[in-house]
C-alpha cells in the first residue's frame, strides 16, 4: 500500500492535498493536455480531501484513492452531494449543474491513468 502522504493536523488540509495531487499529476507533465491535467489536479485534490478526511489511518492509501476514482461519475456525485465539507465540494469541480457525465468521465480517466502511473513509478517494496 502506497500512503497518501498528507499532514490531517495541518491548518490547511485542501493545500496539503493539493501537494499530494500535484505529486500525481505534475504540471508540465507531458502525457496529456495542461487542461485536463489542470482538471485532474483539481478533482484528485477534492477526492483526496474526502480519503484523509474520512477513512480511518490505514486506508489513506493512492490504492483507496484509485478505488474511489474508479468508482467513476456515479461516485463523485454521491461524495459531492453527501459531503459536509465545503472543501470537498469546493475541490471536486464546479458543480454537477455546469458539467456534464461526459466531462466527469474524462476528468475520472485522466485521474485513473496519472494514478496508474504513479504507482507504476513507485519501487515495488513500497507498493
């Protein structure tokens, strides 16, 4: 298992997840288009924001945050509307009313294919 490396203490946890996003989908990263890299560094953050925040220790894991995104657009929208975290909502994108499954489900894969290469880049022992 391979944690998410994030400070829940911290005054800043949205900042903290926006690190760890950035991790998995640098800026400049050259396997897609900066806009939907943009686009996966935002919902990874929000989605990120939902495991440190509401799993227990040791399922803040890239693993648990790949499950969830793999859970696709039917499970967003379940999180973005059973979330009490206005950070949550804030970081999962604009709200479902201005963007369509479609757009979800493209954000989701660029997400799913930067997780996949993350944890591919990782030494095995550590996966």
């Amino acid at each position: 298992m391979t944690p998410l490396k994030t400070d829940v203490l911290s005054l800043d946890v949205p900042a903290e997840c926006w690190r760890v996003a950035a991790e998995i989908v640098p800026p400049g990263n050259a396997f897609s288009e900066e806009f939907w890299n943009a686009a996966a560094r935002q919902m990874l953050t929000g989605l990120i924001v939902h495991v440190v925040t509401t799993c227990p220790l040791e399922k803040r894991t890239v693993e648990t945050l790949l499950r969830v995104v793999e859970g696709g657009v039917k499970a967003v929208a379940e999180i973005r509307a059973n979330t009490r975290s206005g950070a949550v909502r804030a970081w999962l994108h604009p709200s479902p009313a201005e963007m369509d499954d479609h757009y979800t489900a493209a954000i989701l894969a660029e997400c799913a294919a930067n997780l996949h290469r993350f944890l591919l880049s990782k030494p095995l022992e550590t996966r």
